[in-house]
C-alpha cells in the first residue's frame, strides 16, 4: 500500500474510533430519574400523572417512578405506585410534584430542603403544586411565588417597557384565572437552555391563565410570559408562565400550566416540561424542540390516545 493509502486508512480508523467513542459515550449517559409526586390535588391527578410520566419518558431522557401521598378515603391512580410514600429521595434526581393537599410529613419537609438546599436533588412544579404548603416558608422560597392572596407576597410583572416589575404585597390581584383558552407566550429569555431555540412567541393550547401569583420571589428568572387579557377575565397584564428558581445549590423549574390533559397535549407544554425537569437535574438541556413546536399563530397538540 503506498504511502496515500495508509494515510486514508489512518484517517479512516480515527473516524470510526471517534464515532465508536461517541457512540459508547450516549450509551453511558444515565437517564435522570424522577420522582413523581401525586395523590391529592383539586385536579385530575389521576389523568395528568400518567400524562407527565409518559410524556416525559418518551424522549428517552429519563425513567419516572410514581409516589402518592393518599389519604385513607382516597383510591390509588391509574398509575401503580412503583415507590412508596415518602420516597428515599437519595433514589433521584428530581422531585416532579403533581400534588396539592394535605402537608407532607414534616420529616419529609425537612428531607427535601435539606437535599434541594445542597444540590443533591432537583424540583419541577406543574400547574396546581404551586396551591400547596401556604403555610410552609421553605416551600415558598423554592416555588417563587405560587396561588397566594395579595397579602401574601409580592406580585412579579412586567411594566409597560416588558421589564420585570415587583408589586408589594396588599397591592393589586391576588391569584386567580379566567376560563380556559389558548394564549400565547412570550419568552422573555431566549438565551436560556430551556427556552433556547424556541419562537419569540408560541401558541399554547387551551389552558387556564394563572395571574397575580404571590410569593417571596427570590433568586426568580422569568424565562416566559402570557398576556392575561381582561376580556378572559385576567388582569390586562402579562403573567409569568415559565421561570426558574435557585435555592441554595439546588435548581427548580416552575410553570403554571398543565391544567388537564388538553393542556399537557401541548407540543410546547411536552417540551417546555422535558427541557425544564432536565435543566432542573443537570443544568444543562439536551432534549430537542419537536418539528410540532407550536408557531405564534396555531397551537400544536401531540394525538389523543
């Protein structure tokens, strides 16, 4: 063989170790594994979990146990519960909450903080989560701002230049929402691992608004918006629909959407959830925009099954 030959054999061997090695380093990557909280709420819990479970297991990115906090009157979801209550949260990566009821344990409480607090676990809230623990202050901090009334907390918004405005507790709405519609969203962040790549605006499909949410909102990045219309019973102002929260070394993900299954069938919801809950667990999002994305005009839902 003469002398070019060996070079493209050379160069042949080193493109297919590279790929070998790449090939070898996918096949390496743990899935993130979530813990997914449910059991009570004044949702449909038992149609939404199995929802996000899928949905979320799909992109092949992560495997999703189920845990439900149930009261003895309560029967079980149609998920089977494939961990006990309260889960060994040392077991994951990320605590996804479905719930909304009655407290958690205070040995639970304390074992979540703990564990947010130093990094060891991550948080993803959806929907009505942020309903739950008025009472309990950590829970507070890590959640932003959540369904409160005006006297909780402040109230975060936008001014009429789109910069972020915090309004004092005792001023303006309390938490609320008009009847379901579609709404678009506004990113206000397109720099962030979760909402890079994404359209300056998108559809979402028919969905309860969430506005005047309360809370400390500390340490809050607002990734997206939605223009709460008054003629759908909102404020007139845009609302908060995606942000993040650092708590301690620990990392949340929060939106209020998701109210049912309608909801979840959202192309953005799907995604906004799947690259929120790996940002949460890794700081960094991997998982791709589906080509259904929604555009600013149309929303886009995943088939009915």
């Amino acid at each position: 063989m003469n002398h070019r030959g060996l070079l493209a054999l050379a160069s042949l061997l080193l493109l297919l170790g590279s790929v070998a090695t790449r090939a070898e380093e996918k096949a390496e990557t743990p899935k993130i594994r979530v813990i997914l909280i449910d059991g009570q709420n004044n949702h449909d819990w038992r149609t939404t979990t199995p929802i996000l479970k899928k949905e979320l297991e799909s992109c092949g990115r992560f495997t999703v146990d189920v845990s439900s906090y149930l009261r003895k009157v309560d029967k079980p979801g149609k998920v089977e519960k494939t961990a006990p209550f309260p889960p060994e949260l040392a077991k994951y990566d990320v605590v996804l909450s479905n719930y909304n009821g009655e407290p958690w344990p205070k040995e639970f409480q304390q074992a979540l903080d703990d564990s947010l607090k130093e990094g060891k676990i991550a948080l993803v809230i959806v929907h009505a989560a942020n309903n739950s623990f008025e009472g309990w202050k950590e829970y507070n901090q890590m959640i932003g701002m959540g369904w409160r009334g005006n006297n909780f907390g402040a109230r975060l918004t936008l001014d009429a230049d789109g910069k972020e405005k915090h309004v004092d507790k005792g001023f303006g709405p309390g938490a609320g929402h008009g009847p379901k519609h579609p709404f678009q969203l506004v990113v206000r962040d397109r720099s962030h691992p979760i909402t890079k790549d994404m359209p300056a605006e998108w559809m979402h499909a028919s969905d309860e608004l969430y506005h005047g949410m309360r809370g400390p909102v500390q340490n809050v990045t607002l990734l997206a918006t939605a223009h709460s219309d008054k003629a759908t019973g909102g404020t007139g102002e845009h609302e908060p629909m995606i942000w993040t929260v650092s708590y301690g070394k620990g990392r949340v993900f929060h939106t209020p959407m998701g109210h049912d299954a309608e909801a979840m069938r959202c192309y953005g919801f799907i995604a906004t959830v799947q690259r929120g809950t790996e940002w949460a667990a890794t700081g960094k999002v991997t998982v791709p925009l589906p080509k259904q994305f929604p555009s600013p005009e149309k929303v886009s839902l995943a088939p009915e099954k």
